[in-house]
C-alpha cells in the first residue's frame, strides 16, 4: 500500500495552567472544569484540545538527515519532525479508455449498454465527473460497461458522433448511439439516462 506524506501538522500544546485531568468529580464541578479546559484550550472552545480521529492517517517521524546526525555528535538538541500520512486506499474506481483501434470491439459490438465520456486531460469538469462513471461502472457491473474515450487522441471519433463540448457521456446500446449528456452533470442525471436502457 502506497503511503503519501501531506503537509506538516502542528499540534499546539495546552498553556500553563491548564486544569489536570484528574479533575473534581461533582457534575457542577465537572461542567466547570470543562469550560476551564475549553477557555485554557488553543483551539477554542469546540476542539478543547483534542484533535478529530483520522482513520487512514498516522504520524511519522522524517528520517534524520546528515545535518541532524552532526548536530546530535557535536551534543546539540535534536528536533526531529513529524508529517502527518496518509494510508488511506485509493478509492476511485479507474475507468478503462477506449480508442480508435478498440472502438469496433468494445463499444459497437458489446452485448450490453455502453456509457463512453469523452473527456481530455486538459478539461477540470471532466475529472469531476470521473469518479462518477466510475461509481456508476461497479454499480452497474454486468449490465452496462463504461468507457473514456480521449478526444484529442481520437478525433476522428469526437468528429463523427459530433462533440462540441466535453464532457460528454454517451450510450450506446447494439452498435447505435441511443442517448447523450453533455456536461459534469450529477450522479442522479447519469441514472436516470442509465436505467432506461438497462435490463433488469
């Protein structure tokens, strides 16, 4: 599993003065060590102190460098650095391109529905709409198959079924195109296009 380490986390430590934690135990006494601990707090009131569970997320430690290994020889404090990871699996489904040279094969003569985007690297609604047809390709697995087809390295292609705009998302059902959205469009759109050509 692939780690990525994002930016580096401070985490700010309580003031001086900060209430114990084994506080007084009376429900009023509690209630008033509570908003002791929020007003001592650095992050306010609502974190108090504690920062949210991550699930996917660890603290490392960065390797030590050579300046780090001299200072800690010549009896200097060492400060070592942590970064917060992320370990969290990638979660987006890839969805397979289709190109001039496969085109015949896996869209005109599938026995399913096709939905094909026609998209291109250079375009930011269609990587928005991407984890959609991705989504929507595991949902509706054996019943409709999803491609991306590169309108740059395709032209031929984008010309002959007339894109002026991407993304757009087209369904092809034996060989003929049956229906078309054009535009980063919301997941309930995409299903409502989807459903009227799927055989349950």
């Amino acid at each position: 599993m692939a780690t990525t380490v994002l930016d580096s986390l401070t985490v700010p430590r309580p003031r001086r003065g900060f209430p114990p934690a084994s506080a007084p135990r009376g429900a009023a006494q509690a209630a008033a060590a509570a908003a002791a601990a929020a007003a001592f707090s650095p992050l306010g009131r609502r974190g108090a102190g504690i920062l949210p569970e991550f699930k996917g997320l660890r603290i490392a430690a960065h390797p030590l460098n050579a300046a780090a290994s001299t200072n800690r020889a010549s009896g200097s404090r060492v400060v070592r650095r942590r970064a917060v990871v992320c370990e969290a699996q990638e979660t987006t489904i890839q969805v397979p391109d289709v190109t001039k040279t496969t085109w015949q094969s896996l869209v005109m003569e599938c026995d399913i529905p096709v939905l094909v985007e026609f998209w291109a690297s250079w375009c930011g609604p269609c990587r928005m709409i991407d984890p959609v047809i991705g989504k929507l390709s595991k949902a509706y697995e054996g019943k409709l198959k999803c491609y991306k087809l590169n309108t740059d390295e395709n032209p031929d292609i984008a010309t002959q079924y007339g894109i002026r705009s991407i993304p757009t998302m087209m369904i092809f059902q034996n060989g003929e195109k049956k229906d078309a959205v054009i535009g980063a469009v919301p997941e309930s759109t995409l299903i409502m296009c989807i459903e009227k050509f799927i055989v349950r």
